[in-house]
C-alpha cells in the first residue's frame, strides 16, 4: 500500500509540474481594446509567462501585451 501511494504522490506531482512548466508562452499584444498580433515564444528564462505582461487598462480598455 505505502509503494502505491509513493507512486501516485510522484506521478500527481510530475502530472502537476508539467503542466506548469510550460517552455512556450502565448501572448497577445492589444492597443485600445483591440487584439492587434498574437504571437509566440520559447519562454528558456525561467520566469513564468505572466512576468512577460505589460497590459494597462484604460476606461476598460486594455493595451500592451498579455501573456499565457
């Protein structure tokens, strides 16, 4: 029993790290509301893709780049 719950702790974790991992970010870059590019990239920095964000949202309207 204890090398079954071993084995389901490690492959949650695994499951968990890779998915979080993520090596491309998506991003989406707006001006005034409008999505104007979307782009791509491989993301070797360590930082999360988030860190890459720049968006600031004006009378609701976003502009800057938004990243996933």
């Amino acid at each position: 029993m204890k090398k079954f719950l071993c084995a389901s702790a490690f492959a949650l974790l695994f499951i968990i790290g890779g998915a979080s991992c993520s090596k491309t970010c998506n991003c989406k870059t707006y001006l005034d509301g409008e999505v104007v590019s979307e782009t791509s990239f491989d993301n070797e920095g360590g930082k999360k893709c988030s860190d890459y964000n720049t968006v600031i949202v004006i009378d609701g309207h976003k502009t800057g780049m938004e990243c996933h």
